[in-house]
C-alpha cells in the first residue's frame, strides 16, 4: 500500500472516530507498528492530525468566535449538563466559599445544592437571583452587564474579583482543545474568567462532551490551572488534563 493511499485512509478513521491508537492502526490497515507511528509523525508534520501519546486526534477545527445567548445553550445537551452540575454541586462543602461563573451548566447546579453554611460569589444576574431566593449567602460582582450570556464583565467586576480568595470556582467554557484550552468568544468575559480561575484554590471546569476540540477566540485558563468535570471522558485529552466522570 502506497503511502498517500495510508494517509487518506488514517485521515477517515479519524474523522469518524475523532482518534485513533497506534495498536489500532495496525489492525485496520495491516501494517506495522513502526509504520503506523511514522505515518501518523508524517500527518502531524503537515498539521493534518494530533500526534498524542500511543496515537492521534482529529485537529482542532472547529473554530467559532459567535457567543450563542442562554435561551440558545439551554436546551442543548441538557441532560448531559445537569448530570455534570449535579456532581459539581457534591463538591461544595460546609464553610466554602464558591465562585459561580455564568452559564447554563452552572446554573442548573443552583438545582442541587444541599450546603446552607457556604457564601457564593457570581457575575451571573440569574444565579444570584436564585441563590438569594432559596436564602443563601450570596454576592453579585459589579461592572457592565452583558445581555447575549447574562454575565456582568468589565473592570469593576476584575478589580472586585481581585480582593476575593475562593475555596472553590465552577465555570462554563465554550471549547476546549489540547493546545488553546479552555477558551470563550469574548474577550471581555475572557478577562473575568482568568481573574477569577486565578483567586480559585480549586477550579473546575464543567463541560459536556461536545465541547472537546472546539476552540472559541480567547484563551482564558489553562489544564494545569482547572479540573474538567464532564458526561464523557475524552481519551485524546487524558495526559494533558485532569479529568472527572460525572455519573
């Protein structure tokens, strides 16, 4: 088999698999190891694939500098996001203090909360509402409301978030790829989202399937600085994140 005829070949497992072992590649092309992992070195090298540890992945092509509103994002993946909040929401211990960042997932995990004892801060108008409706202890940043995401941004809100120290931080991202991370089309939403992860001494980062290699405009935390809670485990990001099933 010529070489060219192995590349079209590797290229349409991975689109339909989205990634691919090196073990598997011998199986299904019948060839050797040696020329699996040369042929995936080939692809990367053009910038066709990933090379990743024991394989490849699909290059992240998805691409999106559009902020869909919350009524848009609601009922989408739905079931998926309220079995990540629900995990989320276990994680909140007696005596927390929790950042709430704005977004659907992390707004049904108001649903689930049991803690009473626990003091929460969010840029979400929403969530705040919500929070101080079922009487908990809560705190509504300052700065310019932004109407498509429901979330206030802006240098009030950054200078405010800059005086707090979080136990804990729950956010929504719009992508998440092995090279941009944790990314959101608005640079200004960016902005408090980096503050915030930054005054986090644990951070999580609440994503459904879906957005796995999705890359949105800005780059707002990396790996090393959150865990991903999410409804299935993507193989392709194991060794560069820390990743939580949430059943």
């Amino acid at each position: 088999m010529l070489s060219e005829e192995r590349y079209r070949m590797i290229l349409k497992i991975l689109e339909e698999k989205r990634s691919v072992t090196v073990t598997e590649l011998t199986e299904l092309l019948d060839i050797s190891e040696s020329t699996a992992r040369r042929d995936i070195i080939a692809l990367d090298s053009a910038g066709k694939l990933v090379k990743v540890f024991g394989g490849a992945v699909l290059t992240e092509n998805v691409f999106s500098s559009a902020e869909p509103t919350v009524a848009q994002k609601t009922e989408i993946y739905k079931e998926e996001k309220k079995k990540i909040a629900k995990y989320a929401a276990s994680l909140i211990q007696p005596q927390d203090f929790v950042y709430l960042d704005a977004g659907t997932t992390t707004g049904y995990m108001l649903d689930y909360i049991q803690e009473t004892n626990v003091a929460f801060v969010t840029n979400a108008v929403a969530h705040a509402q919500k929070l101080a409706a079922s009487g908990k202890n809560v705190i509504l940043i300052g700065g310019t409301l932004k109407s498509s995401t429901e979330a206030v941004v802006g240098a009030a809100a950054v200078l405010m978030l800059k005086e707090y120290h979080f136990t804990k931080g729950f956010f929504g991202t719009n992508g998440v790829g092995r090279t941009a991370e944790f990314t959101t089309p608005d640079a200004g939403e960016a902005l408090v989202k980096r503050t915030a992860v930054g005054q986090c001494r644990k951070a999580y980062m609440l994503c459904d399937h879906s957005k796995f290699h999705a890359v949105s405009s800005v780059t707002f935390a990396s790996f090393k600085e959150a865990s991903i809670l999410t409804d299935q485990i993507a193989d392709e990001f194991k060794d560069v994140a820390d990743m939580v099933l949430c059943k």
